[in-house]
C-alpha cells in the first residue's frame, strides 16, 4: 500500500510528536525480545518468532512516535519506512518478511518454524531495534 493512500483511508494519522511515547514503544520492544528467547528456551519456536516479529513492530512504532504518526496498519508501518526511511529499507523489507511470517504461524496449518528461524529471527529484532534507537536518540 502506498503511504499517501494510507494517510487517506486514515490508518496513519498524523500526532504530536512524542520522545515519551518512542521510548515507552522501544521499552515494549526490549520485553518482545526477552519473550522470544525465554520462548526459544523451551522450544516454543512459533512463538519465538512471533515475539521476535512483535518486538520490531514495536520499535516501528517508535519511529513513527518521534515522527508524530499514529498507525493503524502493520503494512502502513513498512510504507512509511520505506518511503520516510529509504536507507532502512533493507529493514523494512525485514519487517514485512516476519509479518508475513507471523500471519502464517497464526493462520497457516502446515507452517513450520524450526530452531534456526526462531534464533534468526531474535537476531535480526535485535539488529533491527539498535538501528532504530541510532534514528531516536
């Protein structure tokens, strides 16, 4: 979806911009993050990744806060990485990768997630959280 048209079916609005929300949303993401490994501990790898997945949403978000957008769209968020941020549109594209994932592990019958994408995915949300934190603060 494009990002004009996301402003113009309002699943982005604009917001006063917000250091205060960026850093509670990046907060959030961190909790994600330590999900996704207490999960990968015991072997729930679906929902590794689906933490894993949360946890970069979140540090979307705060992105977004310190923008002052509000989203209402998890694909909203990568048009407006992508169109806003085109040099983290190696992330964006990430992003969208694990949303699709993240789809699946809810919808999908037959979806599989091994060990390799559970501890794959924890590193790329890790990597994308300090690439976002360079951006807000």
């Amino acid at each position: 979806m494009r990002l004009k048209d996301c402003y113009k079916e309002k699943l982005l609005r604009k917001i006063k911009p917000s250091i205060q929300y960026a850093t509670k949303s990046l907060e959030t993401s961190q909790e994600f993050i330590k999900k996704a490994e207490d999960n990968l501990k015991i072997k729930n790898y679906d929902i590794a990744v689906f933490c894993s997945y949360t946890s970069m949403f979140h540090a979307s978000r705060a992105l977004l806060f310190k923008d002052g957008v509000k989203e209402r769209s998890h694909i909203c968020i990568i048009s407006y990485i992508n169109e806003i941020y085109p040099h983290l549109r190696k992330l964006a594209n990430q992003l969208d990768t694990y949303r699709r994932n993240r789809h699946n592990t809810l919808y999908a019958l037959d979806f599989l997630t091994t060990k390799d994408d559970a501890n794959q995915s924890i590193e790329d949300a890790k990597t994308f959280i300090e690439q976002i934190q360079k951006i807000i603060f």
